[in-house]
C-alpha cells in the first residue's frame, strides 16, 4: 500500500537557521509529489510540487525540495528559516493516473525569534 | 487561485443526531472531490472520493452507512455524519484537484476548505 513517512514530528529552530524536513514515500510505480503547509489558524495550502524534469524544485517563500528517485525521497529545505515559517509542513504523494493523495504524519516547525 | 469553501466551520451536535457538512468549489467544477479526516496532532486520513454522478469511493475501514456522501453536482459534495457518535467528534476537511482552466488531474495541486471542527456531545 501506498504510504509516506515524514521523520521528524517537531522541529524547533532559531531564526536564520538551515532547515530540512525529510519525507520518504512507498510506491512502486510514478508518483506526483507535494509539500502543504498549515500556518496556524489556516487552511492547508500548497507549498510546491514535483511532477516531472529537473528533480530540483522551488516553491513559495524561497522553499525547495529534492526528489531523490533511488531513495524515494523529497525531502523540504530552506537555507534560512523565519519566525513567520512556523507551521506545520505536510508531504503528500499522489500515483499518477490516479487523484488519491496520501498524506505523511505532518512536521510542526517552531521557529525562535 | 481555486477557492474550496466548506460549510459549516464548526458545529456541536447531541449524540445520535446526523449533522451534514457541505464543500463547494467556487470557481471550478470538480468532478471529484475528497474527504479528509484530522485528529489532534494527526496527518490527513483519507475517508474517501467523492464523484459527481456516482457513488463514492471509500477507504478501508471508513463505514458508508456512517459517513455518506453526495456529490450531486460539479461544484457541490456534501457528507452526513449520520447517528454522530462522540468517537465521531474530529476536524473533517475537504478538497479538490485543480488548476483553473484545465481539467483536473492527478498534476492538480489539492485545495483545501476550511475544514469542519465536529463535536459530539
């Protein structure tokens, strides 16, 4: 059965610091891959996505993530977190041909002032 | 960008009532809609796949006849948490596949509504 795995529950940061959420999937086939975000008191909304080409992808608010085929993994980064970042981050794995999305455990990111 | 609006955003209901929670896309038609379950300082659990026309699809271990849904039109699906129980009491949350002016696919992006806080008593 399909599933993703986010490693870290809770993540607390100071402002400035690298961040890196790690997230793997199980599938065998081709698989769409999404990183939501949830700020507090907010809807879950898309942060970027990875359907096809360069494995490397930019999203909102200077986020990227690495699709890594081999360890089934895209994992979320950003070079220098803010206060304004803490949230909570959700990967998801959607199979191609299909529209059922699966959804990790979800990572709470506290960013320090 | 693509607006999901859910109705209502909470609600408190006795036990063995049914309480019915509706999702709209407002500027996009969806032909299938999901159904989403939250519980505290859990991930999403996938409840089931709402299709315009159709029956919709549950997951495993989601009970039809608890938790129906009707998805009667493009832009409408609504579910009914019949007989709530207070196990029952979650933050439910819907959703939709698109990207404006294309149809949807497994490329489109989820959009989320609001969600809706469930309390039974």
């Amino acid at each position: 059965a399909q599933s993703v795995s986010q490693h870290n529950h809770h993540v607390i940061l100071s402002e400035a610091a690298s961040l890196e959420l790690g997230c793997n999937y199980s599938y065998g086939g081709t698989v769409n891959l999404f990183w939501y975000v949830q700020y507090p008191g907010q809807h879950l909304q898309l942060l970027l996505k990875y359907f096809s080409g360069d494995p490397l992808v930019k999203g909102i608010k200077g986020f990227e993530a690495e699709f890594i085929k081999s360890k089934f993994s895209f994992n979320l980064r950003k070079p220098s977190v803010q206060w304004s970042d803490t949230a909570e981050y959700f990967c998801a794995v959607t199979n191609t041909g299909g529209f059922k999305t699966i959804f990790g455990a979800g990572t709470r990111l506290f960013v320090k002032a | 960008g693509a607006v999901v609006s859910q109705h209502p955003s909470w609600v408190i209901c006795k036990s063995g009532t049914s309480v019915k929670i509706e999702c709209r896309s407002l500027d996009f038609q969806a032909t299938t809609m999901f159904w989403y379950r939250q519980f505290p300082k859990q991930s999403l659990m996938l409840m089931a796949t709402s299709n315009e026309g159709s029956k919709a699809t549950y997951e495993q271990g989601v009970e039809k006849d608890k938790f129906l849904i009707n998805h009667a039109s493009l832009t409408l699906s609504t579910l009914t948490v019949t007989s709530a129980h207070p196990e029952d009491s979650s933050f439910y949350i819907c959703s939709a596949n698109a990207v404006l002016g294309q149809p949807s696919s497994s490329n489109s992006p989820l959009h989320f509504g609001n969600g809706t806080r469930l309390t039974v008593t």
